[in-house]
C-alpha cells in the first residue's frame, strides 16, 4: 500500500470478475436444485433399466418359444417324411419349406450367438445397476482428524483433513504460494487441493495485520477475488465456470469474505471450490482456497465434501469491517505520543500504528476502527500570566472539528453530527460525535480537540484525538474509548 492512501488518493479499478455475482444462499440452492437434477436423472436411468431387463427377458421368452416350436416342427417333419406317401401332399412341403430353411446345422451356432449377445446385455445392466446402487460417501460419517501445515512458513496455515479419505498428501510451491494436493485412496474418488496464497493489492504488497484496516472492503475484495480466480486458473487451467458466488457487503450485517466457483472440465463433470482469507501466524493476510474434482457426475456429493472442508478450516476466516470486533476490553496496552507526551490506554495488541505518516499518527484494528492522534502547536504560553477567552478557543476547537477528517481521509462519503459536547472547565476543548460513511463503511466518529499540556517542557498544544469505530460494533468500541479518553496519562 502506497503513501497516498492516507493523502487524498483513492484506488477504484474494482476488477469484475463476472455479470452477476449471486450471494451464498442462492448458490447454495442452486446446488440443492442441482442435486436434485441429478439424482432425477439417476432415478430415470435406473427405470431404464428396469425397462432393458423386462425388454431382454421378454427376447429370451420369445427365443425359447421360438427355439421349442422350431424343433416341434422338424420332429414333425421328420415324422411325416418317414410315413409320407410317394406324393405328398401341399401341407407337407410346406413344413418341408420350413425346414430347409432353417438349416440343423447352423441352429446351434445362432443359439450361441443369442446367448452371448443376452449375456452381454445382462452383464451390462448388472453393471449400471451396481454403479447406482454403489455405496455412495456418507459425508455425516467423514471424519475430520488429520492436519497438515505448509513446509513454507510463509504459508504456515492449518489444514485439517480426513486422514481415512486423503492417506497421500504432497505439496508444491506454486507462483504465489502453495499447492497442498490430497489424493483420495479410492480410484475414482474426490480429488481435493488446498491453495494457499497472498492476499496483496495492486502493487503487489501484502496485506498485513499493521495495514488490513486502512483498506476499503470494496479492495479487499477484489485483491480476494483476484487471487481465487488466479488459483482456479492454475489448478484446473481450462476449467468452464458454471456459477459462482461472492461475499456481497452490507455494513449493517457484515460478514466473512467468501468465494465460491462450480465449474468442470474434460476430465471432471462435478467440481467446486470454497474460498476464505486467513492471517498467517505472523499477521499476513492469505487467501484459503480448497477444490474438489471427481471425474464422474456426482454434484452433491463434491459439493458437500467442499463445504465439509471449508467448515472445518475457516474457523479463523477474517470478515468483513464489522465483522471483527474487538476480543478484550482490557486497557492493557498503550498509545504513546511523543512530542506532546500523551499515553492512551487500548487493549494491548489490538490497534497497529501506521508507519508512513509523519505529522499525525494514525492506528487501525483488523476491523477497520482507527485512532487517529495529532500534537499540534497552540501558540498559547501561560508561563507569564497571559489570560486567553476560553470560549473563543472553544469555537476555535469547534471550527476545526467541522472541517473534520477530510484533510486525512479522501474516501469520506458523508459526515452528518449527531452530538456535541464543550468544556472550559477541567478540560478546554469540543467533542463531536458523527455518524461518518468511509469508503462504504458507517463508522461511529468522536472528534476531540482540546488544550494539553506537555508536563516535562510545559508547552501547551491542540491534542487531537480522532476515533473511528464500525457503526456494528458501535456499543464494543464506545466502552474502550469512553475509558481511553477518560484517563489519558502524561508519558
């Protein structure tokens, strides 16, 4: 992520991936459909063949007949002949007609031929009846006990697997990333790969736990969508896209970043993938993608062992802004602001600093709530006994709130007050309170501007103090910085 970010630059190239992208439980119930597609088309198949076996045993009846009144009629020729006169009459060629034309010779050769033709038909439909009424995989019985993490510890991601279904697991490096591949210990079983990537933005930068919350969801996005068709295109290189489906954003109800894509190939009717993004053990962003391919039209069951997988191992998926609240309310940790020696208690581990600013310091979470912290120089010296109108700083503070976070952020959609507080006792400075819509997300914003005093030096300067909370977890985050500002200490 480039310095512009935080300096009016705003990066909009959304790549769209596909015309339409349907959200989880529309693909989901198309896939039900799906299922139910195939299996009518088994249930069909399975009347074709009850039809063939009556077809077939209605020939054999007829050929016994046929066989049996063949040979009744040469008995009786052969009969008639011996007791003929020397003139026989019409009736008796004519058996005589029947028998020269079926040659006693050859009819045991047709027989033959009848009977392995039968055999191979009967071989046949016992076949198609052992193949749909082959024992299918329960999925309710698949036991999830294996895991396997990445030789790369780049990509040291938790896999858990079914160690019964998958006894072969290799792993390869892939251009941006790994490739785990679990090959299933029946033939024609579900072939499953585990691709594990960098979640990276345009530059090719990694996503990182210090930066993740300065992006907008709409760039997570698509850097996500971007590196799930990427893995797609290099596992199943021509494989056709039949649906797919997409973590849409409503910042009212946020959710997990998801992709999922149904697809085939030449060598495989029934595939599809789950996708996730995940931090690694060192706070880097990466992309969890698992496919299943079978060779064989089997769509409900790869689909049900794609969404076994991804439910076993999307446990730590990361979410959407919203979607990731803070886990302590613990003011164990602390902001430091060094020039004018201001410490703010936060939960330690939970706000990462920025490290490309210089006149004001900016901190995010994972869940894209932000501290925004700025000394500036108030020219006011009351080492001499210089007396200032409290109120005209206030209105001075005031103004300055107005112009807001504009000259920090560029993506502010909108800024509406919804409260507002001043004091010139205890405390000289203003509180505003905003219900502030940046780049697609509505955060709950508190602006505070108010004197404060450097206790070493004795310089006074405008402490500004800016907090950014997703307008979801509005109530999680008020508690820790109704606290924070209530005790902030002299470092």
């Amino acid at each position: 992520m480039s310095d512009e970010f935080l300096n009016n630059t705003e990066n909009d190239e959304t790549a769209a991936l596909f015309v339409s992208a349907q959200k989880k439980k529309k693909a989901e119930e198309e896939a039900a459909q799906r299922a139910a597609e195939e299996q009518a088309k088994r249930d069909a198949a399975a009347a074709e063949v009850r039809r063939m076996e009556q077809e077939v045993e209605e020939r054999r009846r007829k050929a016994e007949e046929e066989k049996l009144a063949l040979e009744k009629a040469q008995k009786e020729a052969a009969e008639k002949k011996t007791q003929a006169p020397a003139t026989p009459p019409p009736v008796n060629e004519a058996v005589k007609e029947v028998v020269k034309q079926v040659d006693k010779k050859k009819l045991p050769m047709l027989i033959g031929i009848a009977a392995g033709v039968l055999v191979v038909i009967v071989g046949a439909i016992v076949g198609i009846i052992l193949a749909l009424k082959g024992k299918k995989l329960d999925l309710s019985t698949v036991d999830v006990n294996e895991e396997y993490v990445s030789k790369n510890s780049e990509y040291d991601i938790k896999i858990s697997y079914p160690e019964d279904i998958y006894p072969e697991v290799a792993e390869d490096k892939a251009d941006n990333g790994v490739v785990i591949t679990m090959t299933p210990k029946k033939k024609n079983g579900i072939t499953t790969y585990f691709a594990i990537s960098d979640l990276a933005d345009d530059d090719g930068d990694g996503l990182t736990k210090e930066d993740i919350g300065l992006y907008e969801v709409k760039d997570i996005q698509n850097y996500f969508e971007k590196a799930c068709t990427a893995q797609l295109e290099s596992i199943v290189p021509d494989a056709e896209v039949t649906d797919y489906a997409t973590s849409e954003y409503d910042d009212s109800k946020p959710i997990n970043y998801y992709n999922e894509f149904y697809f085939a190939d030449d060598k495989h009717k029934s595939c599809s993938s789950s996708a996730w993004i995940e931090p690694n053990s060192n706070g880097s962003y990466k992309v969890v993608q698992v496919f299943c391919l079978q060779a064989k039209g089997d769509v409900g069951t790869v689909d049900g062992m794609t969404g076994l997988l991804a439910d076993a191992n999307n446990g730590d998926a990361y979410g959407q802004f919203g979607a990731n609240p803070p886990k302590s309310k613990d003011l164990n940790g602390l902001i430091e602001e060094t020039t004018m020696r201001m410490g703010l208690k936060v939960p330690q581990d939970q706000f990462a600093r920025w490290e490309h600013t210089t006149n004001y310091n900016v901190y995010s979470d994972v869940n894209g709530a932000k501290i925004i912290v700025e000394a500036m120089e108030s020219g006011i010296d009351l080492s001499e006994g210089y007396s200032y109108d409290e109120d005209a700083l206030v209105d001075l503070a005031k103004d300055q709130a107005e112009k807001g976070i504009n000259g920090i952020f560029s993506n502010v959609e909108s800024r509406m007050l919804v409260t507002d507080q001043s004091s010139t006792e205890g405390w000289i400075g203003y509180i505003g309170e905003y219900k502030t819509v940046i780049g697609g997300t509505t955060y709950w914003e508190r602006y505070r501007l108010a004197l404060w005093t450097n206790e070493k030096t004795g310089e006074i300067f405008w402490g500004l103090v800016v907090t950014l909370a997703p307008e979801a977890n509005k109530d999680d985050y008020k508690a820790i910085f109704d606290e924070m500002l209530n005790n902030m200490v002299d470092i």
